[in-house]
C-alpha cells in the first residue's frame, strides 16, 4: 500500500466515509464528522499508520487533506498524490 492509499485510508477509517472521489477537497469542519473529537481520531489513525508522534502545533495546523500532506513531510512522511 502506498503512502497515498494510507493516508487516504486514514481518513476513511477515521470519518467512516466512503466516497473519497473530493477528499482532497476535506477541511476541518468541512464535513460533520470532522469536528474536534473526529480531528483527533483522523490524527491517531494517521499517527498509526505512519509510525509517527506529531506534534502539538502540527496536529492544530493540520485543517485540510492538502495540508496534512505539507505537514507529514515534516516527518519524512512523503505522499506523493495519484
């Protein structure tokens, strides 16, 4: 699975959304389920799926699919968009 595909599995998971055909489009309070508690259960899951601990200021800029990307990078997580 590539870095992509969890990423975009992360927000799956952590929204319990299936379509992702607009996920690069997902921003914080963008969708209901991304509220706070939803925030800190997509950066769990992508904590997890990474093997990385973020942090503090990381996890509260972290308001978009798009930004989370930029922000990953940071820990030499690399998604490179299909």
């Amino acid at each position: 699975m590539s870095n992509y595909e969890k990423y975009v599995e992360s927000f799956k998971i952590a929204f319990d959304i299936q379509d992702v055909s607009n996920i690069r489009e997902l921003e914080y309070r963008g969708i209901a389920e991304w509220d706070s508690v939803g925030h800190m259960g997509l950066i769990s899951e992508i904590e997890e799926a990474f093997n990385i601990e973020m942090e503090t200021d990381d996890i509260i800029e972290f308001g978009s699919f798009i930004k989370g990307i930029e922000l990953l990078a940071k820990y030499n997580v690399i998604i490179e968009q299909e």
